[in-house]
C-alpha cells in the first residue's frame, strides 16, 4: 500500500511538472523568456487580445528581440489604443507610437473607452428604446439615449480609428531605400513606420518614419500591427512599365 502510495506521488509529481515546463508564464518565471515566446504567441493568436499581446511583446523584450517585442507590443496598442501599458512599453523600447485621435481628444474620448463605452452604449440603447414603448415622458427618454451617444461617440470613433492605422514595425535591422533601391538610411529594429502604399512594389512597401522622411522598405523586414495591413509581396504592378514606382513615391 505504501508503495504505491508513493508511486502515485512520483506520478502527480511528474505530471505536475510536465505541466509547469510547458506553461509558458512559468518559463518565463523561471528566466527563459526565449522558450516561452512560442507557447505566448500561440495563446496570442488564439485570443487576439491585447493582455496576451502585451505579454507577448513584454516576453520578447525580456528575450532581447526589439523587433518583435515591439511589433506584438504595437499588436497590443491596436487591439485597445486607450490602453497607457502598450504605449508605455513602447517608449520604453525607443519605438513611442504616433500620436492618434484619443490623444488629440484627451479627456473628450475617455467616457468612449472600455468598460464605461458599454455602459454609456447600454443607456443609450435603453433610453431610445424607451422613446418607443413609454406611454409617458418620452422626452426624458430621448434626451438621456441623444446624451449617452454624444458622450460615447467620440470615444469609439477615436478608437477605431487609432486601431486601423496603417502601421508597422522594422523587424530586423534594415534600410530604408529610394525608388531606384539605394539605400538612403539604416533603420534599427523596433522603429515604427506608417504604409503610405495599399500594396507591395517589387517585394517593398512605401512607408513614412517618424520624421515625415518616406522611402520603401523590403516586406521581409516589416510587421504590420492591424490585421488589415497585409505585408505581403501583393501581385504584381499591371501597369504599362511595371518598373515604375508607384504614385507619389519619393
């Protein structure tokens, strides 16, 4: 009996630490960030929440993989740009986000965000469904549903906005290029660029850094942060000189 008492204990002993080696918080824990990455991405993409993102990104930079880090902390910011800890991670990788609508409406956004967006949204709904089955005192009714929108509005038009902006992380060290393909300048991985383009030309994107500068970048170095931005090569130009950059390239 107390033989296999004991091989029982050996057993959820070792099952337990089957279990704790293939959790990824739990690698991380224990100081390798590195192994983690894998099973965090998968939780990632399986959720496409900003917390799992925001742990991603926080894992990679631990790892030491700017690039990375900061193109899942940016998947982070797009997922709740009303969110301060993916834009905070940011700064301190040195890859601070453009500025978007929530932050030029500051407090004017904020009942639009989060959890107080759903109850404003709730009151509204309610007081507009009110104006439709009272019998009495419909004007308080529209007036409380006509309120709860103007508060809300702002909010959720920013924040959608700043979720769908076309941008994008150097994933490796690269350089940004002319129209001809020279190189014009180094870029480090991490920094964040805008898509200026809606498709690849010859394997590179058209994009904007920081400092209005505009130039191409190969696909391979880039990571876009909203699923819609597709860094993809994209098929090829069907214009009469298909060697011909696109409009309004540099």
């Amino acid at each position: 009996m107390i033989r296999a008492l004991l091989i029982l204990v050996a057993l959820g002993m070792g099952l337990l630490g089957l279990v704790a080696s293939e959790d990824p918080y739990a690698l991380w824990q224990h100081g390798r960030p590195h192994e983690a990455l894998s099973g965090l991405q998968a939780q990632a993409e399986r959720s496409n929440t900003w917390q799992a993102w925001y742990d991603l990104g926080l894992a990679a930079a631990a790892a030491n993989q700017p690039g990375p880090a900061a193109a899942w902390l940016l998947k982070a910011h797009t997922r709740a740009p009303w969110r301060a800890e993916p834009r905070h991670a940011l700064r301190v990788l040195g890859s601070p986000p453009p500025a978007g609508w929530l932050t030029w409406l500051g407090p004017v956004a904020w009942p639009g965000t989060g959890w107080i967006a759903l109850s404003l949204a709730a009151l509204a709904g309610l007081g507009f469904a009110g104006v439709c089955v009272a019998r009495t005192k419909r004007t308080w009714w529209l007036v409380g549903g006509v309120l709860s929108t103007l508060l809300v509005a702002p909010g959720i038009v920013a924040s959608l906005h700043d979720g769908r902006q076309p941008l994008a992380v150097i994933l490796q060290p690269s350089q940004l290029l002319d129209a001809s393909g020279h190189p014009q300048r180094s870029l480090p991985p991490g920094m964040i660029v805008t898509f200026l383009d809606q498709e690849a030309w010859q394997e590179r994107r058209l994009v904007a850094l920081a400092d209005g500068t505009h130039g191409y970048v190969p696909v391979l170095d880039l990571a876009a942060a909203a699923a819609r931005a597709d860094v993809s090569a994209g098929p090829a130009p069907t214009t009469a000189n298909p060697a011909s950059p696109p409009q309004g390239a540099p």
